[in-house]
C-alpha cells in the first residue's frame, strides 16, 4: 500500500526536525518523505479532505504516528514524513499494513478523492548522516516551523560536501549554537548527490537572530576558515535550495508522547489551525 506512507509507525525522531516522539532526540536511520504538490485553488479542500483523512486513520486505530507539513514558500506542496530502523523494516511494515483490511477500506475511500486536488505526488527515500548533524536539544513537540535546505552536490565532489559539513558541525558543538540541524542523504527518488538539511523552529522569529556569535566564528577558524568553507562550497556545489514550512497539527497523527507533551497536537485543537 504505497500511495500513502503514513501506514508505518513513525517511531523514531530526527536530531533536530523531530518528527517523532518526545523522547530523547534519537534520529530515524531511514526517511521515507512523500511530497504532494497541490493545484491552484485546492489547498483548502485538501487540508479538509486530508484532515478526514488523518481522524479516520486514528479512529481505526492505525499505529501510525506522522507527520504532515506545509510550504510557506516555493510551491504549493504538502510533506509527510515517516521513519523507519531499516530498508527490511519498511517492507515488514508495508507487508503488514497490506494485510490489514480495516486500513485498506479508509485508503480505498480517500485515495480516489485526491486525484482532482494534486498536480502530482512524489517518493523519496534519505538515510541520516549522524556524522554531519547537530542537535540544540529543543523540545520536538515545541517545533511549529521547518526549513529545508536542498542542497546538489556535484558528481565526484561528495568528500568536499562532507568534510565542510564536518566543520560546521564541529564549529556548532564547540560553540554550543543554538541552530540544530539534521542532515540526510537521499538515497532514491532524486538525483544522485542530494542532500537535504532540515532545521526545526519554535518560531519565526529565531530567524531573525544571528545564531552564530563570535564563538561559533572563532571555531569555524575566523576569517580564513570562512573563506576555506566558501571555496569548498563553490567546488561541490551544483545548486541549492531552501523551502520553509509551517507543520500542521491537522494533517498529522502524533503519537501520545507529543500530545501529552503540548496540546497543539490534539486533533480537537489542530482542527481549527486551517492554513
């Protein structure tokens, strides 16, 4: 049952994106994030169809925990993520929910419903790159807010990539910043050297404040570290991109830890938070 991958329990978060519970911030070694651009015109009938959607999941008792997010910037599209420990655990997963006739009636009902609201829909897989990410310890169900940044690594100038992302990370632990991050590789679904790096926010307005102060530019090596980062990033750098999403209570299925922990996941009170 692949259309939509909410199917599998969500069990495990990311460092700094927390997508998951609101334990400690152990990262899911595999992410699955299905895109789903939206016509002109249809985002409010979407987000009721999918709200429904979600309510009906959580009332067949689906042990599905997911997350849903919406762009703010860029195009029309709504993000799911899901998690798993493992390649064999998303077919154990997706074998288990194919057998479950309770769950495939709600997806016969919702899927066909979707086709006059989607321009089209798309699957990725990405693994985490523990190496390369850094955690601030925020509170995951604390997080409103997500900014993604794409970036395309050119072919052959993958060790560039990851030797400046190591010296950012170092950088961020020796100066305690407070901007976390996750970085993840993706593995299927785009284009070989991509590599996406999510920064979870409480709020907008941590972007209006410089993160980095002159301990972080002291630990990135002053002046000389900066412009060694900007060298390397104009060497490995084909492109890049950054999308900002607003994460929407409605549309996801949290699990209790999350619920408990902030009342802004409770499906009665993300119900009115429309886009």
């Amino acid at each position: 049952m692949n259309h939509r991958i909410r199917l599998v329990a969500l069990a495990s978060a990311l460092v700094v994106p927390a997508i998951v519970t609101a334990q400690a911030p152990a990262p899911p070694r595999l992410m699955v994030i299905q895109r789903e651009l939206v016509k002109p015109g249809k985002g409010i009938a979407h987000y009721k169809l999918e709200t429904a959607w979600s309510r009906a999941l959580e009332a067949a008792k689906n042990p599905t925990n997911f997350i849903a997010m919406t762009t703010m910037s860029g195009a029309n599209e709504v993000w799911w993520l899901t998690s798993y420990a493992s390649n064999a655990d998303w077919q154990k997963m997706n074998e288990a929910s194919d057998g479950n006739a309770a769950l495939t009636a709600i997806f016969e009902k919702y899927v066909p419903l979707e086709g006059d609201l989607l321009a089209n829909s798309f699957t990725s897989t990405a693994t985490l790159r523990d190496d390369l990410s850094y955690s601030n310890g925020t509170p995951l169900p604390s997080l409103r807010y997500m900014n993604v940044t794409r970036v395309s690594v050119r072919i052959g100038h993958n060790d560039e990539f990851v030797e400046a992302r190591k010296i950012i990370k170092a950088a961020h632990e020796q100066a305690k910043a407070a901007d976390g991050f996750a970085v993840y590789q993706v593995q299927s679904g785009a284009p070989v050297g991509t590599f996406l790096i999510f920064r979870g926010l409480k709020s907008l307005a941590e972007l209006d404040e410089n993160p980095h102060g002159p301990a972080y530019e002291a630990a990135i090596g002053g002046p000389e570290g900066q412009k060694k980062l900007n060298t390397m990033l104009m060497s490995y750098e084909a492109s890049s991109d950054v999308t900002r999403f607003q994460l929407s209570p409605a549309m996801s299925s949290p699990s209790k830890a999350w619920t408990d922990a902030d009342p802004y996941w409770k499906p009665k009170a993300a119900a009115k938070k429309a886009p």
